[in-house]
C-alpha cells in the first residue's frame, strides 16, 4: 500500500522536474508547516550587477569601480564578479550579444587591475587588501557597515545615500583606501519573474514564509516586500544559516530549508527537508533530500501539493487493503457459520486477496494521471 504510492508519486515529481532522493521526504514535505528561502541564487536570479556609483568628493566613479574590482579579483563572491564585470566593460560602446557573453576571465584581461596583496575575505563583513596604484601602496576595504566598524570609521555622513539605494532593495559596498571614505558602489540581484507568484502560493498552501539573507534589515525588508514576504531573517552570516533554521525548530515548527550556494548546504542538512535548486552548488544537492531541476521557485508548491496527494493515496490504499482482509478472513475462518451456516470459498478468499492488491495499484496509479 506505502511503497507502491510512494514509488509513483517519486516518478510524478520526476516528470515535473523535482528530483525526490527518498521515499520519507515526501512524508516530511506533508508535515512541515515553514519554509525558509534564501536570497542570493533562490529567489533572486543570481546574477547581480551595479547599478550605482557614487564617488566622494573629488574621485572620479570610473577610478573607483577600477579599486574596487582590484580588490575584488581575488574574491569567489558573486558581488565581486558584478563589480569585475562592470569594470570590464568601461568604455565598451558596443551592446553586441557576444560582447555581453564574454566570460569573467576574459572580462579580467580587459581591464589592467591594480595589483593586490596581504588580500583578507572578512566574513558578512567585507574584503580587505593592499593595493600598488602609481608606484604607492595603498591600503584598502570594500564592504557593509560592519567593514566601517573593524577600520573604526563613521559612515553618517553617507547615510541618507545609502538608506535611499537600501530602501530600493539594493546591496551598498562602500570603498575605503588610506582609512579614508572614496565612495559606494550599489549592485542589485534581479529577481526571479516567478517569485511572487511562487510566495503566494506556498501561503496559500498554509506554509510560514521566511527569506533569509547575508543583507541589512532595509535592503531585506525592501525585497521581502516585493515578494510578499514578511518574515525576515537579515544580517546573517554563512556561518549562522543552520542555527537559524533550529531556532524555528525549537519553536515546535517542521522546517524546510531551500537554497543553493555552499553555505546554504549546513542549513539544508539541519532542516527537516533540504530543497536545493538544481542551478546551485553540488555541495547544497547533496545535503538537499530534494533537488528541483529547473530551478522554478513554482516547484516548491507543486512539491508539497504532490506530498498531500501522495499521503491520502497512502492512507486510502491502507484503508481498502485492511477493509478486504478483516472483512473476508472472520468469513473464512468460520465466524459466520454458528449463525447463519455461511462458509467462504477458498476461492472468493484468494479472489479477494488479489483484488485488495489490485485495488492498492490501480489506485496508485491514480497519481500519473492527477494535475500537481
């Protein structure tokens, strides 16, 4: 009755692109009630670029874009290839598909880099480093608020610039060369044209909504707005991702975690269903009991509508196999024939055997053909 639904209801999920590892994640899906997505890959495309740069006093943008993608070459973060890229492409005229398709390491061979030493990835915070700019070695940070704080800088005066650009959903770096402010650089990450649409659904469907990100609390407020979430777990470092989703946990709360990237890959394997996006990391879908193919945010929802399909399928096929079996063995075993005289023919009892078999695959089967 169990194995057979479960077998086509892993196969349904298949043709749609969710690719389920096992049999009990589909019972986990049925019972959870949060569902925690991550920003950066999940909900946004990935693939952020820069939208602003704005120099302070008498620094030139196209100088600063050049330092910061100096400091950013040797950075893996998506950020910084956005920065490089956009380096790239100063003083490009032509709009050309080719030209657009280059890739990052070509795009660094375009530009002339400053040379850059004693580089330090600061985590959630920044990137620091020393770079040689006209024979004269130049220390140097690019990063949020929380980079300001470790050179023990005041941003206030940048402030209403940045909350405007934070207010607008974008992600603010700031540039620092010589323990002095040189400018911001603003790079937003577009999201997925299904995002809202899958959000809505998956409420509609019951489940508590949460979006989790590395950006400040205005930046992710902005976003969550856009997409129709509320609850916002901001600020938080790669590092912190699965002791969030436990907290939810402690709550009493069966949590499903969906994300991409490496650091997500704790989070998936602390949740109770790990959902990885088939575009992400190889990391994240091995810690993932459930990989969605194409990437389609709208496969959430149709993974937990298939677990509920699956489940009463389960349950109706358990019903009608213990209805055959505890209706006909008494019959079969006499306990009709002090009253009545009704005796059951071998017959009839094999015939209902194989028709409570029948009856659980024939039912099963119902899955291929039901709309998820």
């Amino acid at each position: 009755a169990t194995p057979m639904a479960m077998m086509v209801g892993i196969g349904k999920g298949a043709e749609k692109g969710i690719l389920i590892r096992e049999a009990a994640a589909l019972e986990t899906a049925h019972k959870t009630n949060a569902v925690i997505l991550d920003k950066t890959g999940t909900l946004t495309q990935g693939k952020p670029a820069v939208t602003d740069i704005l120099p302070v006093g008498d620094q030139i943008g196209n100088h600063i874009l050049k330092v910061a993608a100096s400091l950013e070459q040797r950075s893996e973060h998506p950020l910084g290839k956005a920065i490089i890229q956009a380096a790239a492409s100063l003083g490009q005229r032509s709009s050309h598909t080719l030209d657009k398709a280059v890739k990052e390491e070509v795009l660094k061979e375009k530009i002339e880099l400053f040379e850059v030493s004693d580089f330090e990835a600061v985590p959630g915070k920044g990137i620091k480093g020393n770079l040689l700019i006209g024979g004269e070695i130049f220390q140097a940070a690019l990063g949020n608020r929380e980079i300001l704080k470790v050179l023990g800088l005041d941003i206030k005066k940048m402030e209403p610039e940045i909350q405007k650009l934070e207010n607008d959903g974008k992600t603010v770096m700031i540039l620092v060369w010589n323990n002095q402010i040189k400018g911001l650089i603003a790079v937003a990450d577009v999201l997925k044209p299904e995002a809202k649409e899958a959000v809505k659904k998956l409420k509609e469907a019951g489940l508590e909504i949460w979006m989790i990100t590395g950006d400040n609390e205005r930046t992710a407020q902005a976003i969550g707005k856009q997409v129709g979430i509320l609850n916002i777990m901001a600020q938080v470092l790669p590092q912190n991702k699965a002791a969030k989703v436990q907290e939810l946990q402690k709550q009493g709360k069966k949590v499903a975690m969906v994300g991409d990237g490496i650091n997500d890959a704790p989070a998936l394997a602390q949740s109770d269903l790990g959902i990885a996006m088939g575009e992400g990391t190889d990391v994240a879908m091995e810690s993932a009991g459930v990989t969605l193919m194409r990437g389609d945010l709208n496969l959430i929802a149709e993974l937990f509508n298939l677990s509920r399909r699956t489940l009463r399928i389960v349950k109706q096929n358990l019903f009608w196999a213990f209805f055959y079996n505890t209706a006909f063995i008494p019959v079969a075993a006499g306990a009709l024939y002090p009253f009545f005289g009704i005796l059951l023919n071998p017959i009839f009892a094999a015939a209902a055997m194989a028709f409570s078999s029948l009856s659980v695959v024939l039912n099963s089967l119902r899955l291929k053909k039901i709309k998820v």
